[in-house]
C-alpha cells in the first residue's frame, strides 16, 4: 500500500518597508499602548466602513434596477440616497481621521 503526502508550502517573503511597519507597531505598543489601541480601533472602523460602503452600494444598485418609472418620484429609492449619503458623511470623517492618525 502507498501512501502520498501532499505538502503544502508557504513562503513569506519580506522586504524593508514590512520589516519596518512591524518593528514600529511593536515599539509603539510598548511605548505607548494607548496609541497603539488607538490605531487599532481607527483599522477596525475602515473595515467596517468598506463593508458599510460595500452594501450601500449593493443596496443602491439593487433599488435603481428595480425601480420603475420616473426615479425622482420614487421616494423609497430617494430615502435610501439620502440615508446612504448620511452615512457616507460619517464613514468619511472616520477615514480621514485615520488618515491623519497614520499619517497618509
């Protein structure tokens, strides 16, 4: 009986600029941890935003396929727009606030 083993290998490839980020990450964990949480949260909130961003625009190119006659008239598809662009406003301040944090 034969049996195969099929191994998988990954390889890490590094370079300066990574190596760099991730010696500045843990020295500012350890010089100042509440930086560091900081930062972390401001990673979170951009996720966050993209999949918000994500399902406005989904949610948005659903309603304008779907919507018949003229759209201006539609208030359904005209509440969503708006409701979109509140929320737009928001995801752009936390964005550029990160932007600023990171330095961008």
């Amino acid at each position: 009986m034969c049996v195969c083993v099929c191994v998988c290998v990954s390889v890490c490839v590094l370079n300066p600029q990574g190596l760099t980020e991730q010696l500045l990450n843990v020295t500012v964990k350890h010089e100042r941890p509440d930086l560091e949480e900081a930062r972390e949260t401001l990673v979170k909130e951009m996720s966050e935003n993209k999949a918000l961003l994500k399902g406005l625009e989904d949610t948005l190119l659903r309603e304008l396929s779907n919507a018949t006659g003229n759209i201006l008239d539609n208030q359904e598809l005209i509440s969503t727009l708006e409701s979109a662009k509140a929320k737009v406003g928001v995801g752009s301040v936390s964005l550029w606030a990160c932007m600023l944090f990171c330095g961008a």
